[in-house]
C-alpha cells in the first residue's frame, strides 16, 4: 500500500540508463526515484527528494516501490539558499536556517 503523504527524503542520486536510485544514509538500500524531469548534473549528488512511497509501473504485470518525487533539489542549491537566509538577518540558527531553504526549494515549481 501505498503511502500517500509526501515527505522529504535525503541521499545520493544514482542515474542508470533506464532508471533514477536514491541511496539513502547509512546501510539503508537504494530506493527507485520516479521522476520525469531529472538533471543528468545531479548525477552521485547528494540531494533532498519531495515525495512520497509509491508504486512505479515498469510492464502491464511489474512495478517497483518508488518515491514518486515532486521535485529533487540539490544539497548544494540548499547550502547556498540556508546561507542566504543568514545573512539576510532574518534567519534562525543553522539548522533552522537548513530546513527553512530545503522548504522553499522543493516547494518552488520547477522552470
């Protein structure tokens, strides 16, 4: 079944030929990451995933648990925004400041 409330989810993004794999932290196996709009950059990048569990159909009789991801950001997008928020003086501490650009970031529609 399905989980249906989306969340953010961290790690490294994988590009095959024929498929997206984010591999979590730690000892956590890699999870299918269904997304369309995918940058070939964020290849072995460490990003943030807007998503939640779901069922990626491969054929009309298999399908794969996947994030199905609304938008993927990178760490580093989200570094450059946290430290903005900082210096704008407006901010909280570092980790509020983390949270609040990963926030904006995957809640922003993609151009």
């Amino acid at each position: 079944m399905a989980d249906q409330e989306d969340r953010i989810f961290t790690g490294t993004l994988f590009i095959t030929t024929d498929n997206f794999q984010l591999k979590p932290p730690g000892n956590a196996p890699f999870i299918d990451l269904d997304f369309t709009f995918l940058d070939d950059r964020l290849d072995h990048q460490d990003v943030s995933v807007l998503g939640h569990l779901g069922e990626r159909k491969i054929t009309d009789f298999t399908s794969v648990r996947s994030i199905i991801a609304m938008n993927v950001v990178p760490k580093h997008d989200i570094a450059v925004r946290a430290y903005e928020i900082y210096e704008s003086g407006h901010g909280g501490n570092a980790e509020d400041n983390w949270l609040r650009a990963e926030r904006q970031l995957l809640t922003t529609p993609r151009a």
